[in-house]
C-alpha cells in the first residue's frame, strides 16, 4: 500500500471483525489479514458426508451484542441473517439413557428438573436462575459492557459500589462449590458444571463467575439460517460495506515496532503493511514470539 493504513486488524474471526466494523463504521481506514483462506477463525464449517456442519460454536447467544453492533454500521441483523429463538436451549443425555430438556421458559426447565430429580433440584433450579442472573447484572457494565474490560475495571466498579460486588461476582470459590448451594443431584451438578468447559477450563478451578454463563443462554439462544458461519459471512459483507478491506491467505510473521510502539505488520511473503495502529486478534501465545 503505498499510504499508511491507520489500523491493521491481525485476525478474521469474529472478533476482528467487530472490531474492524467498528472502526471502518468511523472512517477508520482498516486492512484485516488473517492466514487461514477464508474469515471466521474459530467459527467456521466442515464438510462431513457431502455436507457442512459447524465445527465451532453452534447457537448465538447475547445477540443484542451482534444488533448494537450491526445498527453502528448502518446494518439490521435480521436483514443480513435468518435467526430462531430456540424454545429447547439444549437435550442432555446419560450413558443409561435418561434425558433431560431445558428450556427457554424457566417454568418448563423448573417443571422438567422436578420431573427428573424431584422437587428439591427444581427449587434449587431456580435459586440458581436468580443467583446467575445476578452475576450478570453485576458484570454487564464494567465487563461486558466495558470498553476495556479487566481486572482494574472491576476493582474500580468494587470502589463505586462497594464490597458487594466481588461477593456478587462469587470470584473467590470454584464454579463447582458455588453449584453445591443448588444442587445436589450428581447429574445436575455435571450438568451446569459444563459452563467451565465453554472456556477450556474446569469447573473444579474455574472461578464460580462463569455461571454467568447459565443467565446468557436463559436470556435467549439463537440458531442461524445455514450454521453459524452464516454469521461470519455476514459480519465479512457489513465489514466491506463500511470499507474494510479483508486479505485471507496472509499470515502475519511479525508486528513492527518502532518508537515502543506498534507500526504495522509484516506478512510471511515480505510484505509489509504500515499501520498507526495494530489490533491483535490472533493467538496470544503467537503475539508473544
């Protein structure tokens, strides 16, 4: 390019391409290189038996993320996508054959729990709705919401608001102990224990704030028309309508620095991309070497 791009964004998947959306929606003048052949990253599709199957995420949740975020580009979500509130968020199944259904209706997830383990597990059904829910009222503006999110911003909120937040948050005990308040049918403690997993983590060691996780998939679970990819197609369309450009099949071989800071990007063929700024999302261990 023979004029400096403002922001080189390292990375085509989902999260590279908000944030190039967000940028180009500002005028930004943004290039996003990604080595893999086509956008996505984590969130893509392969073909079994002649047909393709979503081999990362499979439902959409916190969709009002993806609403704010297509709005900004002069975009409707329900224009570039055809989307299903799921009533059965999920079946669950044991190796000798029981099942369970939860719901997008906590009544019938609380009645099909009772059902399953008796009435004592549907109480606790309930008081863990209330209890993930408020983790998430709790986390939603200096975390989620936050424009950058992390351990300061939340002993910050814990200054504003004080000492009930970390308590709210439940940071300082296992995911796994926190469920024990709830439950305790073996099955159901495995069940809602599988919120770790979403992270890679376990529930043994990951903090019990990941069951913020459970008030997600009750606030509503999408499926999309065609797979999940049908949303990274989307968000690479909405990016090139606001003037990103996308380059697939460029591997980043190094991040230039100069004056301490970041000036671009060196791709594996010897290009280089000249940039005021560089937004990372690739591999952090990558990003270290």
């Amino acid at each position: 390019m023979s004029e400096r791009t403002e922001v080189v964004v390292v990375g085509a998947g989902v999260g590279g391409l908000a944030a190039a959306i967000e940028l180009g929606s500002r005028g930004v003048r943004v290039v996003v290189v990604d080595k893999e052949p086509a956008v996505g990253g984590k969130m893509r599709q392969i073909r079994v038996g002649g047909r393709s199957i979503d081999a990362g995420p499979t439902v959409l949740t916190m969709r009002w993320v993806f609403d704010e975020l297509f709005a900004a580009a002069g975009a409707r979500l329900d224009a570039e996508l055809g989307l299903t509130r799921a009533e059965r968020l999920a079946r669950h199944a044991w190796h000798d054959g029981q099942t369970l259904d939860l719901f997008a209706d906590p009544d019938r997830s609380a009645d099909a729990i009772g059902r399953f383990a008796g009435a004592a597990e549907a109480r606790g059904f309930r008081s863990f709705c209330a209890y993930a829910q408020g983790i998430f009222e709790a986390v939603e503006g200096p975390f989620l919401r936050g424009p950058r999110p992390g351990v300061g911003t939340m002993i910050a909120e814990a200054y504003r608001l004080g000492l009930g937040l970390p308590l709210r948050i439940d940071a300082h005990r296992t995911l796994w102990k926190a469920l024990g308040d709830h439950f305790a049918d073996p099955r159901l403690l495995q069940l809602f224990g599988r919120y770790a997993t979403y992270t890679g983590s376990s529930p043994f060691t990951a903090p019990a704030t990941l069951n913020v996780v459970a008030h997600v998939e009750q606030a509503g679970v999408w499926l999309v028309d065609g797979g999940m990819y049908a949303l990274a197609s989307a968000l690479e369309r909405v990016a090139r309508r606001v003037g990103v450009e996308i380059r697939t099949g460029a591997a980043v071989d190094r991040v230039i620095v100069e004056g301490g800071r970041a000036a671009g990007v060196r791709l594996a063929t010897g290009e280089q991309l000249a940039a005021r700024a560089v937004v990372w999302n690739g591999d952090v261990r990558a990003l270290a070497a």
